[in-house]
C-alpha cells in the first residue's frame, strides 16, 4: 500500500483550535480523521481530541494488519468516541458535554470507505473532478433554515458527537481507488470560505502537500480577522508503479504487528470500555439535569 499524505491546521481569527486532525496505518489498512470541536459548548477541543483518539486506539487494536469490515469498525469507533465524550462529562461533573463534529476515511485493498457526522467534509476528487463528497447534517443542507440565517451564513447542525440524543451519521464505500484519486478532508473554517471549483483545482494541479498549504491560505485571507479554524488533511493513492517518494508512505516492508500514527495518545489508555448504554442513559439524564437548574438559575436572575 502507497499513498501520500499531508495535514495542516491553522487557528486562524480564533482564541483557539478546536479542530484536530491525523492519520494511522497499518500494512495493510490506513485510517484518516478530522474533528471540529463545536464552539457554544464547553471544550470543544476536548471532544474533538477524544475522537481522535478513540478512532486511533480502535484502529490500533484491530487493524491486524487488516480491517475484518472496514464499514462496521467506522460506526463502531464513531459510536465510541461519542460514549466517551459523554464519559468524560460525567466524570468532570459538566453541566453540559463538550461536542465535535467528525468525518473519517478507512483505505484497504485498494478501496476507500468513510463516515461523517456533522459538517466537517470529505471531497474524493479524480482527474480533477468531484467523484464524492459527504453531505452536512445541517438545516442549511436540508433547506430547512430560515434566509436570515442562510444569508448569514450559519450552517446550523441537527447532530454532533456529544450531544444528549444519538448521533446521526452517514457512510459510504466501498470506493474503488485508481492512481492519482484524493481524499480530502476539512473543516467548515475551510469550505465556507473556499468554493469548490477553486478546492478540485488545487487537488488537480498540486501535490498534497502543496494542495493543501494552498488552500488552507486561500480560507484564511478570504474569511480575514474573522477566519474560523482551518483544518485539512488530504492522501494521495498511488500505486506501487506510480509512486511519488515525495511526502509518501509505503507501507510494503513493515510487520504484521507495525502501527504508525500522527494521532497524539490520550488518557484513553487507562480508560475501560464498559461503558454501556445504562450508563450513557445516566449520564445524559445527569448532564440534562444540571442544564435544567442552570435555566432556573438565569430566570430567577
């Protein structure tokens, strides 16, 4: 397996970052994720930090050196990340959950599979033409919004990890990969400002790495001062004839057991995974609780 990959995140007009990005391989099997944690809720880069890390750690102890279903294991580490957010509320005592959007790309055989939840995108760009993309669970998407809100831009989201309810997400593959097909993956801070005629043209006419320098610069000057966060990560498929050495990855030599990642490792660690659907329902009855007090509390002000 041979692929290049290139990932840049830049906080742009924001206090902080609250996306997160990375890539983890195996022999046979790649794993490609980004988050954005959701501001108007506490710890947004927790959450999405959380994400990254479940999907990682669940990449690690599976991919031996392959996926058994590449499409089960993206629902089962979505669903995780999200009990673990929830966890870590209950565990902290929140009055609220932190929240994160998530897009994630599994690659084996030669084929591509992903899943999504929220508004941080996946493009599949082939000879410079979109061949896929995910669609964002937003009002906007649906057209259920109202033109003051379309008009201003705001791409309100029906689901999220972290929230009370359960998320909605949706996925897709197998997608057969030819030689020079690109995955790209990124935020709203990314989409909202660069149109996606200018995005197929620097995935067409660049590198990865060059691609997504570019276009992570173009979002920046185009929102300005005001510029969300702005988070990219692209691969490149290529196949062992056609191989560009050039920020590449080949995955042919190394062990059954080899596991590299960009993902930073977590307290997840030490965390169990018994964390049931009795429990989930405890918490989130407990974190509705405490954002009910909290309403009586400002209406008594």
């Amino acid at each position: 397996m041979r692929f290049s990959v290139f990932q840049l995140s830049r906080r742009g007009g924001r206090a902080i970052n609250e996306d997160r990005m990375g890539y983890c391989y195996t022999r046979e099997a790649a794993l490609f994720a980004l988050a954005d944690g959701m501001g108007g809720h506490p710890e947004g880069e927790t959450a999405a930090e959380l994400a990254l890390q479940v999907l990682s750690m669940q990449f690690q102890r599976q991919a031996k050196p392959g996926l058994e279903d590449p499409a089960d294991f993206l629902v089962e580490a979505l669903l995780r990340a999200h009990k673990q957010i929830l966890r870590y509320a209950a565990d902290k005592g929140m009055e609220d959950a932190p929240r994160t959007t998530l897009v994630a790309a599994v690659v084996q055989n030669g084929r591509a599979w992903w899943i999504h939840c929220g508004d941080s995108r996946l493009y599949m760009a082939r000879d410079g033409e979109l061949a896929a993309r995910t669609r964002d669970h937003s009002y906007l998407e649906l057209g259920q919004i109202s033109a003051q809100l379309s008009t201003a831009n705001r791409n309100v989201l029906f689901t999220c990890l972290g929230s009370p309810s359960k998320p909605i997400y949706d996925s897709s593959g197998p997608w057969k990969l030819e030689q020079g097909d690109k995955l790209f993956l990124c935020s709203d801070g990314l989409w909202s400002s660069v149109d996606e005629p200018r995005l197929l043209q620097e995935l067409h006419g660049w590198p990865v790495s060059q691609a997504v320098h570019n276009l992570v610069e173009a979002a920046l000057r185009r929102a300005g001062s005001s510029s969300d966060n702005v988070t990219a990560i692209a691969m490149e498929w290529e196949t062992p004839n056609a191989f560009e050495a050039t920020q590449g990855i080949s995955t042919q030599e190394i062990g059954d057991d080899a596991f590299e990642s960009s993902i930073q490792a977590g307290p997840l660690e030490s965390w169990e995974d018994d964390f049931d659907d009795e429990a989930i329902e405890r918490s989130i009855a407990e974190i509705n609780e405490a954002i009910r007090r909290s309403a009586e509390r400002q209406t008594r002000r």
